[in-house]
C-alpha cells in the first residue's frame, strides 16, 4: 500500500508556480505523488488561498476522489485525499441563480439570501443511482464524458464530474429533484444547461432508461 492511500496525505515540495507556464508544476507533481494508487483526471477548483482540487480515481476500488493540494510552509504543500465534496474543497467559481452573489466551495446555501443551492430528494430519493447515471449519460451524450459522481456533506444533491467534450476541462454537473423530474446544471454557473440537458423524468416502474 502507497503512502498516500495508507494515511490519506503526503508532502510535496516544488518551486513556486507562475502563471505563464506551459505545464502546471503542481498537476505534475500530484500526479507523481498519486503515482499507482490514483489516476489523476484533471483540476476541479481553486481558491484564493492557492489551494487546489483535482479530481482522481482510486486504480483499486474505481471511485473518485478529490486530491486536495494546499499550501504548507515555503515551498510545502500538503496532498490529501478527499472522499466527500465539502466546503473545504476549492469548486469551480460560482454564483447563486437568485440574487447573483459569489457562493464560496460546494456549501448548501447562498450566504447572501439563503437558497438552497442543492435541493432535496424528498420524493424522488428511491430511484438508484445506476438509474441516475444511466440517465444522466443520455442526457449530456456528444456534450459531456461523465467520470462519476460523489457525495455532497452540505445536502442530497448528486454531484457527477465529467469532461466537457469540446473544452476537455473537467466540470460539476448538479442533478435535482424538480417538478415530479430532474434537472440539470453545471455546478459552475448554477443554472440548468440550455442544450440537451434540460429535464430528465425518470421512467415509472423503476426500469433503466
């Protein structure tokens, strides 16, 4: 067993990253540091702290994670993994659908006016989440590759990563409970996606789509 996997975190020493760098120092030293034990996929999110999440997939079980690189001391960082989207987790940058105001992290509510930025799954909680990513996957086909999902501290909102098929960027697609359906945004800009994913009813009977 690796370090990382065994006790969840490792240091990594570099020099200081400059902005005009063909090739991120940091995305190339995570990955030598995830080395066998996870695949790393791609940026998640910054923060202005400087720490940075990728998104990765554990090569033993094929769940995904998120590396987190924080800044230690000089040229230390930090490297934990992190199985579960918290507030402590550099997200993409973000604004509330209601009243526009920055949302800081993967947190529940708008600081500003309160909205619930994930919803609940009240009645639509019995559907499987093979039936989720089933559907999700038609959905976005030709759009987005989806890599998976992960669960959310703040909420019941499914949060799945994919790849953006035109940009490669790695994004956060946000699926909800709606109107007897599911809609689904990008976690990004917290809007439904005005392309083919629009709204997604689930079939009755509980069969896969």
């Amino acid at each position: 067993m690796g370090v990382l996997r065994q006790s969840g975190s490792t240091k990594l020493s570099l020099r200081a990253v400059t902005p005009d760098q063909a090739v991120d120092p940091l995305l190339v030293a995570v990955r030598e540091a995830a080395a066998d034990e996870y695949a790393v996929l791609g940026e998640v999110g910054r923060a202005p702290t400087g720490a940075v999440a990728y998104l990765a997939r554990d090569v033993a079980t094929k769940k995904l994670v998120v590396l987190r690189l924080t800044i230690s001391a000089g040229n230390e960082y930090l490297l934990e993994v992190v199985n579960q989207l918290d507030t402590s987790v550099p997200a993409p940058p973000t604004a509330c659908p209601r009243c526009r105001a920055p949302v800081r992290g993967w947190g529940k509510f708008c600081t500003q006016c309160g909205l619930n930025l994930w919803g609940e799954q009240g009645g639509a909680s019995h559907r499987s989440k093979e039936d989720l990513l089933v559907a999700v996957q038609d959905v976005t086909r030709g759009n987005f590759e989806i890599l998976g999902e992960m669960s959310h501290a703040g909420g019941k909102g499914v949060v799945y990563f994919a790849r953006d098929l035109s940009t490669g960027k790695i994004e956060a697609l946000r699926l909800q409970p709606e109107g007897g359906g599911y809609s689904i945004g990008l976690t990004g800009v917290l809007q439904r996606y005005a392309g083919p994913i629009a709204n997604y009813k689930p079939p009755r009977g509980g069969g896969k789509t």
